[in-house]
C-alpha cells in the first residue's frame, strides 16, 4: 500500500502514520513473523521474516509445502497451460509426462472432470471463466 492508502485505510493522520513506519522500520522485532518492507516509490509493504520461521513455516510461506492440503494454492503455469488445452482441444498431449502430471493435480482438485475420450474443465472452473451462466449443483 501507498502511505496515503494506509493513511485512509485507517483514518490516521500523515504525521501518526509517519511515526509508525519510522518506528517499525527501527524496531523490526515488534512485527514478530513479519517485518515492514518499502515497496518503491512510496509503499511499503508486510513480509515474512525468514530468519525466524522454523524450516517448515518457510516451507509453507515460500510456496515449497502445504500445510493444509484441502486448500489449493494458485495454479502454476503448465497447469494454466493444461487447463487452456481442456478448454480449446478436449486434452493433453499425452505424450508430455509434465502434462499428464499436471492433468492429474487438476483431476485431484476438482478442477478437470476426466472423460474416456475428451475432458472437460469442472463446471465451477467453467463459471469462474464466464463459460456457464451459473454453477451446477452436484
């Protein structure tokens, strides 16, 4: 956020504002797991402290784990790119071992419905890009 977003988000004063982030910049440890970064030209924004987390919080803030597996992370690119081959063609080249392992996480969030000869983006993935006018119910 800019510090005149942060000023307004919480109705401060530029001057109490400035006190903050001045004191938050020289006392690090006050943020615990988080330390105040600036984001130029005149942002700032919250981090994790990666020096203070144990190695699987790192894990879990970095993207490397999942502490809580029922809930699905972004999707990564050759996913994006399985996803858009659904969508035009039906499927994947079969041959491609990333993609048909890819295919599968998708399968596994419920996000692609596996057909014997074509396969179909999950109605709510279809919603979500305009695809259906409303989600099924199943």
């Amino acid at each position: 956020m800019t510090t005149q977003t942060l000023a307004l988000a919480l109705t401060w004063t530029t001057h109490r504002l400035d006190t903050a982030l001045q004191h938050a910049r020289t006392h690090p440890d006050v943020g615990g797991a988080l330390v105040l970064r600036t984001a130029p030209p005149d942002g700032y924004t919250a981090t994790p402290r990666l020096d203070i987390l144990r190695p699987d919080q790192a894990d879990a803030v970095a993207g490397r784990g999942n502490l809580h597996p029922h809930i699905r992370g972004a999707i990564q690119p050759t996913e994006a790119e399985v996803l858009l081959r659904v969508w035009v063609d039906g499927g994947i080249d079969t041959g491609d071992a990333v993609q048909r392992q890819a295919l599968d996480a998708l399968v596994g969030a419920h996000m692609v419905n596996r057909g014997d000869i074509v396969d179909q983006l999950h109605d709510n993935v279809a919603y979500s890009l305009r695809m259906l006018d409303e989600p099924s119910r199943q």
